[in-house]
C-alpha cells in the first residue's frame, strides 16, 4: 500500500511505478537530491527513517480507515484496546491508562468521555480509594475491539504480503534492535 505522495513520486517521467525492492523510490529520489548539493554527505540514516516514517503514516492512515466502521478512532482504538488485553477484569485507572499511552491525563479524559458515552467504556469509584476512579470495558466495548482489531491486524497482514516469512521475521529483529537503540 503506498501513500499519495510515494505513488505520485513514482509516477515522475522517467521512473516506473514502483513494484520492488530493486526499483527506486522517493526516499532515493531526495537521498539523490541531497548527494547532487551536498556531495559526500552521508544520508544513510535519510534512507532508513524517511521510509520508516512514510510507512508509519501511510499504515496510520490505513489503521485510521479500518477503525472507522467501529466508530473508532486510533487514540480511541488504542484506549479499549489496553483494556481489553489487560485481561479480566478489563478495568484500568485512568492514570494507568495515561501511562501506557503515553498521554496526559487531560488528553484522556476527552478520549474517554466519547468512548463511554458511547457505551464502549464506564467509569466508577475505585473501590479501595475513593478519590479514585476505575475505567472499565462495557460488553459492547470488549465486542467492538474484538472486531476492531482482528480488522486492523487484516491491514498490517496485507501490508506484510510484500515480505516474505523469513524476511518479515528479520525486520522484525532488526527494528527492535533499532528501537533499543534510541
């Protein structure tokens, strides 16, 4: 699946649609670009986080539309979510919440007001601390991500068709060994 912007690149005169590995594409266009102004500079690092980045934004965009039947967006597909692979009893704090998203809490709130009124979350008094609350998933939260994200999975599986088993295995330890890194 490539983005707008990557498959208008593609398109140029004179470069062919791209199809795979050996073919070029934008990020070779502009890394080829910086060579021509700045002859020795070293834009390795361009090639691999150019196309981290327009992968992750294309696939966002992809995650985007297949939440969207649900009612979902991502930041809300990703509340439910972490409920629901909490295990039972799916009911977190909102702190907790916050924490494994990495969002204020003021950026969740807003998030879970629309995802209990929708009736996919509930919130009530923490029963051993009564000046906190605990969220929890409603039976139609925990069937909405079920769904959702057996939908979401379906776009990254397809996504993954362009590799092989053994080469998505290896991007796999590659990236965790990057993400480590930083």
């Amino acid at each position: 699946m490539l983005s707008r912007e990557l498959l208008a690149c593609s398109r140029m005169p004179g470069r062919p649609i791209l199809r795979g590995m050996s073919e070029r594409d934008a990020v070779d266009a502009i890394a080829e670009q910086w060579n021509t102004v700045r002859p020795g500079l070293d834009v390795t690092p361009m090639g691999v986080f150019g196309r981290i980045y327009r992968i992750a934004r294309a696939m966002g965009e992809a995650q985007e539309r297949a939440y969207a039947p649900y009612g979902l967006s991502r930041g809300e597909f990703d509340v439910i979510a972490t409920l629901r692979r909490s295990g039972e009893p799916y009911t977190l704090s909102p702190r907790q919440l916050s924490a494994t998203l990495m969002l204020t809490t003021g950026g969740m709130t807003g998030r879970l007001d629309k995802l209990e009124k929708a009736g996919l979350l509930g919130r009530a008094p923490d029963p051993h601390d009564r000046r906190a609350l605990q969220v929890s998933l409603t039976e139609r939260g925990f069937e909405v991500v079920e769904e959702a994200v057996a939908a979401g999975l379906d776009v990254q599986r397809k996504a993954l068709e362009a590799l092989s088993g053994e080469e998505a295995e290896q991007l796999t330890g590659l990236l965790r060994k990057l993400l480590a890194a930083v």
